[in-house]
C-alpha cells in the first residue's frame, strides 16, 4: 500500500464498517448499568445520599413508565440484624437468607444474597429484582426465594396462602427491603403483593424451580445457580483470569463474568486455523463458603491437540494454588482480584490432564488438596 | 468520496426545550455508529457491542456532563476508545500477526476477501495505531480531534499515523508485493 492508495484504505474502512449490522440498542441493559454505577459512585460519597438515592429510585422504578401515578416514597422501617432477611427449617434443616458482603478482606464491599452463608446472588438496590435458588441434594424438593420490594409495600403472599413480610436489611451503605421464603417446588410458585398500592401490579413473575433435569430457560441447569427474575440486572463485573499461547502457538483467554448468572466462565481459543470458545456457570462462592473449581475443555481446532481451562474462586487465606499435571509436573496457577475475591486459572493443554490441585497459604504451608476434579463444568470444594 | 463516515457526526442532534438531549434518543441514535466504531478498534462484533454498550452506560452516568458539552459525540468518542483500550490492554499480548478476526465478515462475496484482509491487518497493529487509523480514514478526524479523543498531541497523531500506515504497506494480509 502506498501514499496514494489512502483513499483505498478510506474506502475499504467505510465499506467494512458499514457493512456491520448492529443489533438493536440494548437500552434497558444500558440504563441499568448506568444506573448501577451512579449508585455505586453514590455509596462512596456517603450514606446519607445513599439512602435518598435508593429511595427515590424505588419510586422511580416502582412507577416506571407504565406506573406514572404510582405512590411518593415512604421511609424503610427498622434494619434486621445480620443482614438476615428469612430464615426456617425445610425437612430437618435449617436455613437462612441474608444479604451480605461477599468481598474478601480488605476490598470494596460487594452485597450478595445468600442461602446459609453461601451460594451468593449480586444484589442490587433495585425493588423490582428476585431470584430463586434450589439445593438439589442438599436440600431436596425445597427452593428458596427473595423478591427486592418498594419501600411501601409491606409483604407479599405465597401461593395464595403464606403471608411473608418483607424486612429491611443493612449491607455495604445501603438498605434493601426484602421478602425471602422457602417453598415447594413440587408445584409452581405464585408471588402476589400482599396490600398492592395503586399503580403497582399485584403479581410477581418468579421462575419455575425445579431440580429435576432437563433444564430449560427457567429452571437452573445444576443446583446452587440462583434464577433471577427478567428485571435483575446482568453482568457485574468482567475479566480476562488469564492468558498465554499454547506449545502449539495457540492462544487462549480464560474470561470471567461475575453476575446474577453466577460466576460465568469461557475459554476462548484461536489460532490461524480458526477460533473456538467454551462457556459454563457456576454458583458464587463466599469467603467462608466450598470454592467452586470451574473445567472448560476446548478442543481447539488444530487436529489431535485441545486443552483444558480451569478456574477457581479460592479463599482469601490462599496464597498460591498449585496445579500437578497427569505427568507430574507441577504449575502454579495465576490469581487475579475482581470485585474483591480472588479467582486462580489456567490451562492444561492435552493429552495431560489435571490430577491434584493443592492450596498454599502466606506461610507456604499446604492446607488442602483434592483430586476430586472434574473434566467439565464445576464441583465445589471446601478447602 | 464516499459517504460521511461519521456517524455520530451525521445523526442530527435531538434537543429538548431544556436545551438538555434526552439520553434515550442520544443512545439510540449514536448506537450502530458507536458499534462499527468498536468493531473498527477491535476486530470482534460481540466485544464491539460490549464496549459500545460500557461507554454508554457511562455516558450515562456522566449525562449531565455529557449532554452539556460542546460536542457530546467527541466525549463519548473519548469514552469508547478508552474503554476499548482498557479491555484490550490484558489481551493484546495474546495477538499474533496474521491471527483472522474472530468474527465473520458478511457481504457479497467479492468484497468478503476485501474486508477480512483489511481486519486482519488492523488486528496486527497496537490498539492506539489501529485507533488511528479507524478515527482518521472512517471518522474522517483531523489530527488535532484525534488526539483529544486519544488524549496525546497532535504530533503523536501524526507520528502513530505513520507507523501505522508503514506497517499496512508491508502487511501480507493486505497483498503487500502483490503489486510489485
């Protein structure tokens, strides 16, 4: 290409460009996260501004568009301690839901909820978010649920016959008026407002639960990922784990997308031959809660070869992770912060496979280990 | 010539009697440009939309600001270009020459060879010389507008610019020597 071949590169640019068909503009997504940000910039200048700015966006969202005439804001009652917003005994066990800062030591606060101290869902100060949760053998047949409430509405109402008051619940700077309840999910959950206000529609939409294969668009595809309503907000946090080129020349990235899907991994893989990438979600672990150890086995385009990504939210004791190959050799995987807890990937390029996965804390001591792995998806672990 | 190749340029501004741009109408408006804007920076559709997405949400976040302006679209132009270079700046090490862009390019066939080369060659270049290259020959930005989008002087504009263009005269994804 020469000087005078510019207007080709012109031409050539405009052609290229134009010829991308954008999507529709996601505005709601947009809107949402700008939101959120506003909020979050809100809690670092102080709580009292917090507050306000929660309280106003419920009414703001309580009436949206469709809602113009909804009701003026009304103050939140008394915080229940612990962040605790329900909590019982479903066949022998017990539970608790709470709202809680799921963020390692010494980081940003990061409020969850979670279902007995783990399995944590991002939560928002939105009043139209909900979720829903099954345990699967842990707790068979039970499900459990929250719905994010207006200031002004004081319950809601299970299936027509359980009234459950919503409570307001103190984490990270702000206050949520919540709702949460057991149920059984051997038939469909019904949600209405137990004293709707004008304006407001009586009847929330909650997912179907069950933990009964196969799964579709609204039941979870493996216990623990908590389901959330269409109206809660997506992605919270995103991050390239890692990267390198395999022997071969290959790249690869292992991303993470921390949201109300859980913590959702993909490997992606590329060479001259071509791309492709592997995905899968798993549920989010607290700092006191099992790690979840995250496989996504790609089988990369270039003949006989693939490789194995692997993620891992580790405790915040964790000081390195080491990861001993099917050949005994040894490699230790790389750790990035994001939103306060600390993920460790890599990759294990084929035919070797990953035998043994050991944790290291500041002292250089061996605190766990588990050849427990898997070869796709997750299992958790409690180191 | 063609036709002008910015569009966030060429969408007529919608103002309200405040004098204040309703962000919805902004946003929708602004949002293919802002898409083949990214796509330009980064070879890759879906991350293209990703960023286009992040810059206006914080727009959005920044609306009052953003709406004040002079020129709206030069700060949210800024906005995406920083976004796009934060979210390539862990990834770029992985790039290797002659990698294909990750997403396919459409159109009539004679001009699919065309466009792929042309990504191909942008996806070989470090992500301010690419950005270059996209803000000058699509955005049809002069060196001074460059550099306050890049937040550099215009003498790095100039110099970047060069680079970049020495290194598609040589690129074998463009044919460099087929001519010869």
């Amino acid at each position: 290409m020469t000087a005078a071949r510019e207007p080709e590169l012109r031409r050539a640019l405009h052609d290229t460009l134009q010829a991308l068909p954008p999507s529709p503009a996601p505005l709601e997504a947009i809107i949402r996260r700008g939101r959120r940000a506003r909020l979050r910039r809100a809690g670092a200048a102080g709580g009292g501004v917090v507050l306000a700015g929660v309280i106003a966006l419920a009414a703001l969202t309580a009436n949206g568009s469709a809602r113009t005439a909804g009701p003026a804001p009304v103050p939140l009652g008394p915080v229940a301690p612990g962040g605790v917003i329900a909590h019982g005994t479903a066949d022998g066990h017990q539970w608790r839901l709470a709202v809680q800062d799921i963020a390692d030591p010494g980081y940003s606060c990061l409020p969850a909820i979670t279902i007995n101290g783990t399995d944590a869902d991002p939560v928002y100060p939105d009043p139209d978010t909900g979720a829903a949760v099954a345990l699967g053998s842990a707790l068979p047949g039970v499900g459990f649920a929250f719905v994010q409430l207006p200031a002004d509405i004081t319950g809601i109402v299970v299936n027509g016959d359980v009234s459950v008051p919503a409570v307001t619940v103190a984490a990270c700077g702000l206050r949520y008026h919540v709702a949460g309840f057991a149920y059984s999910l051997a038939r469909p959950l019904r949600v209405t407002v137990a004293n709707p206000p004008p304006g407001w529609p009586p009847v929330f939409t909650m997912p179907l639960v069950s933990t009964e294969p196969p799964s579709t668009q609204t039941t979870p595809e493996k216990a623990g990922l908590w389901i959330n309503t269409s109206s809660a907000l997506g992605e919270t946090a995103s991050y390239d784990l890692a990267f390198g080129t395999l022997p071969d020349g290959q790249d690869w990235v292992i991303k993470l997308q921390f949201g109300t899907g859980g913590d959702c991994y993909e490997l992606l893989g590329s060479s001259s031959l071509g791309s492709a990438q592997m995905g899968y979600c798993g549920p989010v672990s607290t700092p006191d809660g099992p790690e979840t150890i995250m496989a996504l086995p790609l089988g990369l385009p270039d003949p006989g070869t693939g490789a194995t990504g692997y993620a891992v939210q580790v405790s915040p004791g964790t000081d390195l992770l080491m990861a001993t190959l099917s050949n005994g050799s040894a490699e230790r995987a790389a750790f990035c912060v994001v939103d306060g807890r600390k993920y460790a990937a890599f990759i294990v390029p084929g035919p070797l496979r990953l035998a043994k996965l050991t944790w290291f804390n500041a002292r250089g001591r061996a605190f766990a280990s588990t050849t427990a792995l898997p070869q796709y998806g997750y299992v958790q672990f409690q180191p | 010539m063609t036709e002008p190749r910015d569009e966030l340029a060429a969408v007529p501004d919608i103002i309200d009697a405040d004098g204040g741009e309703d962000f919805t109408a902004f946003a929708t408006s602004r949002w293919p440009g802002l898409v083949r804007l990214a796509f330009g920076l980064t070879g890759d559709r879906w991350l293209a939309e990703d960023i286009a997405q992040t810059a206006l949400a914080r727009a959005y976040v920044a609306w009052r600001r953003v709406s004040q302006a002079d020129d709206p679209d030069a700060y949210l132009r800024r906005i995406l270009v920083n976004t796009s270079h934060r979210r390539y700046r862990r990834r770029r090490v992985t790039e290797q020459p002659g990698d294909p862009p990750d997403t396919p390019v459409e159109g009539p066939a004679d001009l699919v060879g065309e466009r792929a080369a042309l990504l191909a060659a942008l996806h070989q270049l470090p992500p301010r010389q690419r950005a270059v290259i996209v803000l000058r020959y699509w955005q049809d930005l002069t060196d001074a507008q460059i550099a306050a989008t890049l937040g550099c002087s215009p003498g790095t504009v100039r110099s970047q610019l060069s680079r970049a263009l020495a290194k598609l005269r040589v690129s074998p994804a463009l044919g460099a020597g087929d001519d010869q």
